[in-house]
C-alpha cells in the first residue's frame, strides 16, 4: 500500500508530526484492528477456554443486552 504523507515541522524544520488523508488513516486503523483481532483468537485457540459454538451462543443470550 502507497501511504502518501506530509510531514509537520517545528520552528527548526524537524519532523514533529505526519499528516495522512482520512481514508490511508481509516486503512491503517482497520488493518491494526484486524490483526489485534487475529492474535487474539489465536491467543484464544491456544487457551483451553474455547467455546464451541452451541455454548457461545448460549453464552450470548445469557449477556445483557445494550439499551
């Protein structure tokens, strides 16, 4: 991916800060989001606590539902 970029300067022209456009930004944080998402499912493979589908779902009924 081409992350096109502009770099923000101080009084004595070092870089302090990169500015992307929202839609690179929106890539990357998905991207992140995705791969945090992976390890933690592998994290949870690893771990005896796996639910099989039939007690997750009863496991999400039992959850309080969002108002």
């Amino acid at each position: 991916m081409e992350i096109e970029h502009k770099y923000l300067v101080d009084e004595s022209n070092r870089k302090v800060a990169v500015q992307l456009d929202i839609e690179t930004f929106e890539k990357i944080e998905e991207t992140l989001e995705n791969y945090g998402l992976i390890r933690l499912m592998q994290k949870e493979e690893q771990d005896d606590n796996v639910l099989e589908l039939e007690q997750a779902q009863a496991y999400y009924r039992t959850l309080e539902k969002a108002k």
